[in-house]
C-alpha cells in the first residue's frame, strides 16, 4: 500500500564533531521518503526553487520516489543551518530559511488523495491541515511530525494537526515543549488526550517509547561506536515506521511495536554518516541483518520457560524461590 508525505525538500548545511556539509540535501520528507522507498511506494508534496540540483532530484528518482507533487517555484530551496555539539541528541538550528515554503500551497492530484498512509512530516502545520483535508477519505493511517520552531510559531495550528492524527512522533524535548511536564509518561498521557491514539518519543540513542491508552512500548537505539550525523534520523524513523505498516498492513499492537524497531533500524543507518550518504545506499540485505540485530540485541527468553530465581529476602543456604535443584 503506498504512502503520501508532505514535509520538506531542504538544502542543510550541518556541522558536527565528525565534521561538516554545506547545502546537502535534506529535509524531513526527504529523509522519510528515501527510508520508507525500501519498503513501499511513496509519494513527496513539497516545494523547491529553482537553485534544486539534477543530482539531488536524482537521488528521489533513484529511490523510485513519486516526485508529481514536488513544485517548482522561481527563487530559493528551503534552507536549514544546524549545528551538534558533543550531545548528539540535540540539534542547535542556527538559521530557518523558508524560501519557496513561504508561498507553497499544496494541491494533490486525484490519486495522491486517496493514499492509504499519510505522513504529515515536518513542516508548517498550515499546510499539513491543507493536504490531510484534501484527502478524499479518511486515510488508514495518518502519523504527525513537528518541531520547536513550529511549536513556538504555529501553536495554534499546531494543536488542530494533533487532534487530527491517528499518531503523533515528536522528540523528548518537544514532547515536554507540548505539554509543560517534565515526566514523559505523563507528557505522553497529555498528547493522547488531545486526540492522537499512539505517541512514539523518540530519544536520540535512547531510543523510543511508544504509548497507547493501554500499552507502553520500548525500542532501544542501536549502539554504534560512532554517530557522525544525527540530521534525519527522526524522519527516517518515520519512514521505517510507516513503510513497514504500509507493506505489511498489520496496524496491530504487535504491528506497531515491530514497526517502532525498523524506524530504528532505518535511523541507525541514517546517523552513520552526514545527509542520506549512508541511508540512500543500503541493500535490503542490509537492513534485514540490523533488524536481526535488533532482535538478538533485545531478547531475552521468555520469562516462561526462566522464571526469575527471586523471592524474599534469604538466609544464607536458603534456595530462593523458582530456583531449580540441581539434579
Ligand atoms: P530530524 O529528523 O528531526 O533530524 O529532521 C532533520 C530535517 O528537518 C533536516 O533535513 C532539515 O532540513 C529539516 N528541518 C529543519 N527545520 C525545519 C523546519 N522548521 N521545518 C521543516 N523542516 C525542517
């Protein structure tokens, strides 16, 4: 089932302590579009100047990425200037260009209005609201994606998104940005009453918390020796998480937990080098190894089949219960 996203198409220049990138192609939908082309097809609405490289429009046409909604307008690409200091969890944004965003209003064609997945990534919250409310019906899915500048900018359209999407990803920072608590559980408990059924925190190497009104879900990070760029991870996140619901149609709980570890396993590939240089060249070899890894990396047994050993406190000698005697 294939995937529509709105987000942007951005030029980056980024600087970290492995070293630095100007104007690279990047871009929220650009990063979700290229991370979810693995698994399905996708479709970009998003707008770029006229300065937007052969070379970069071919990196989507490598990835078979649907380009029909990707406008040409006379002027500027979306510019975004950030910096990561030795926390590698937070991007220090130290310029917004806007560019041809400033005077996009996107029109989907018939076709883009009946995707079954929608993405609403990164953008103004103006146009996310313009293209979800030009869909013919009510997609299976709609995920939603923001950031501080948005959140200080457009709160009130801001908040009409969160009440429309089925789940809402944002990070730790702007999840207590949101909401004003400090706990995540209860920022979470916060964001799902103003309408979102799932909350996905993402964490940087942390990893990411997934809430539900009645379930809690967990995915690790996986632990690289060296994270060289974190710019897109978020978005890539994204695309393994709905390219994975899309192809394989499972919108159970178990469905989103395994989906929570391919946005991981998408992210993971993300930060190994600047830009899309790592995530655009991936085999599907590739990503089935670190999904394996995934598994190897977080299972341990059934507490069935090795009930803990643990009872009260013991006396010296004592066997605690559930411990076994030795034959
Ligand atoms: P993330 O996955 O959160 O690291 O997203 C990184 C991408 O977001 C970069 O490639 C930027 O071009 C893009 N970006 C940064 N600021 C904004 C913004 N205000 N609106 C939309 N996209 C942005």
């Amino acid at each position: 089932m294939s995937i529509l996203v709105v987000g942007s198409v951005a030029l980056d220049s980024v600087k970290t302590p492995a070293g630095s990138r100007q104007d690279a192609l990047g871009g929220s939908a650009t990063y979700f579009a290229v991370a979810s082309s693995y698994f399905a097809p996708v479709s970009v609405v998003a707008a770029v100047g006229d300065d937007f490289r052969a070379e970069d429009r071919r990196v989507l046409e490598d990835h078979h990425v649907d380009m029909a909604g990707l406008a040409i307008f006379p002027g500027k690409t979306f510019r975004w200037v950030g910096e990561y200091g030795q926390d590698m969890n937070t991007a220090h944004t130290l310029d917004t260009q806007l560019n041809v965003f400033a005077r996009f209003s996107p029109r989907l064609g018939p076709d883009q209005r009946k995707r079954p997945f929608l993405f609403l990534a990164n953008i103004d919250p103006e146009l996310q609201q313009q293209v979800l409310y030009q869909m013919e019906e009510r997609p299976k899915l709609v995920v939603g994606d923001t950031m501080d500048f948005w959140i200080r900018g457009k709160p009130q359209a801001l908040r009409q998104v969160i009440a429309n999407v089925d789940i809402l990803m944002v990070n730790e920072a702007e999840a207590r940005q949101l909401t004003g608590e400090t706990s995540l559980v209860r920022a979470a408990r916060h964001l799902l009453r103003q309408g979102p059924r799932m909350v996905v925190v993402k964490r940087g190497e942390y990893g990411a918390l997934g809430f539900t009104a009645d379930a809690t879900f967990a995915t690790p990070a996986y632990p690289l020796e060296t994270v060289v760029d974190p710019t897109g991870a978020g978005d890539s996140f994204a695309g393994g998480f709905l390219g994975y619901l899309a192809a394989s149609g499972d919108l159970t709980l178990d469905g989103f937990h395994r989906a929570m570890v391919v946005g991981s396993v998408m992210a993971s590939f993300t930060v190994e080098s600047f830009g899309l240089e790592r995530l655009r060249s991936l085999t599907p070899e590739d990503i089935q190894e670190r999904y394996q890894e995934f598994w190897r990396l977080t299972y341990f047994g059934s507490p069935a089949d090795a009930p803990l050993p643990v009872g009260s406190p013991r006396l010296p000698g004592r066997r605690p219960a559930g411990a076994r005697r030795s034959p």
